[in-house]
C-alpha cells in the first residue's frame, strides 16, 4: 500500500552542476517518514565522464520512484540517454539510444536514529545510502551505461556497410564500376564528383 503523501521534487537547481552532482539526493526525510511513503523525483542530469573511450552526449532524464521500505528505499524507474557509438560496417558515427532501468533497494550505512553504523556484511554489493542519509546514483548508472553499450552497432539494421573494392559507404548512393582493380583515391573523387 502506497501512501497518498507524495510530493514532487526535483533534485537541486540544474544550472552548472556536473552529472555526479545531480544524481545524489538528499533521502534523510522521506527515510524518517512512515513505511509505503514515496517521493518522485524527475532526474535531469549533464552527462558524465564515463571513461574508456565511452562518451555520453545526451543529459540523462527520466523519473524516479522511492518508496519507503522496512529496511531502505526502494528505488525504481527509467531514465534515458545516448552514448556515441560507431557503426561497426560503415564506420559512420551514431548517437546510440539508451535506457536504464533502475529497480533496486538502497539500504543505510547509518541508522537514521541511533546514528550507529548498520551491519553491512550480510549483503556486501547491496546499493548504500551515503553516511549523510543520500541516495547517490552515480555508479550505479554509470554502470548501467556500460552494460548498455552494444558489441556490434549499426548505423541502420540494413546498412549495407562499405565497398570492399573503393570504401566508399554503399548507402550513398547507386554505386557502379568496373571489378578490375581501381585506385581507391581515384575511385573516391568519382564518388564525390556524382
Ligand atoms: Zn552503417
Ligand atoms: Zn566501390
């Protein structure tokens, strides 16, 4: 059962803050707040730095949902970016859509009320809560962000990749000529020239 006390909240002003910044959120009082107690939260986030030659070129957005649980937050929801890709056939960049589906519990490090540090060994890869009472996504996207990353993009499902003979994309347009060998640079400015 879910409480009707909801309220929405945004996290902090967007403006100048980083990506890290605004995927952490203050959860201090909705964890004070009866059990089933939800707040929505709209993310509106800049791109973060995600390393590995693996670029995020859109903000990500989308809503979250926590819900008050027995032992932390429940967090769900689905948020949405793109990442830069390359097509693995003709070799043309891609923004890459991605989405993020966040269904997980966020458990504290520190007891709300007593202030004393929770056993944590029990389940040592749970999602925790900082130690001032934040709920911080950041790793959590960012892995989710790699998960997403595909092995073999396309361009289009059907592209039909690059001449093995001049390398120009086939997709360009019709593309003809003799089989005999050509000098692919010749052969290039053919193709510009059409
Ligand atoms: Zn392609
Ligand atoms: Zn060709």
């Amino acid at each position: 059962m879910t409480r009707e006390a909801s309220t929405n909240t945004t996290n902090r002003t967007p403006g100048n803050q980083s990506g890290a910044d605004a995927l952490l959120f203050n959860v201090a009082g909705l964890l004070g707040e009866p059990l089933g107690s939800i707040r929505d939260i709209r993310v509106e986030a800049p791109p973060l730095s995600l390393g590995e030659g693996l670029v995020q070129i859109r903000d990500l957005v989308g809503d979250l949902r926590l819900t008050r649980t027995n032992r932390g937050l429940m967090v769900r929801g689905r948020l949405r970016t793109a990442i830069a890709q390359t097509c693995s056939r003709c070799l043309r960049e891609v923004e890459w859509p991605v989405e993020l589906d966040i269904d997980e519990e966020a458990l504290p490090t520190i007891d709300l009320v007593s202030g004393a540090a929770v056993n944590s060994d029990d389940e040592p890869d749970a999602l925790r809560l900082t130690n001032h009472h934040e709920l911080d996504l950041e790793d959590d996207v960012r892995d989710l962000i790699n998960l997403a990353e595909p092995i073999a993009p396309l361009c289009r499902e059907d592209c039909p990749g690059l001449c093995i003979v001049c390398g120009l994309e086939l997709a360009s347009g019709p593309h003809d000529h003799p089989d005999e060998e050509i000098d692919p640079r010749l052969e290039g400015l053919r193709g510009l020239l059409q």
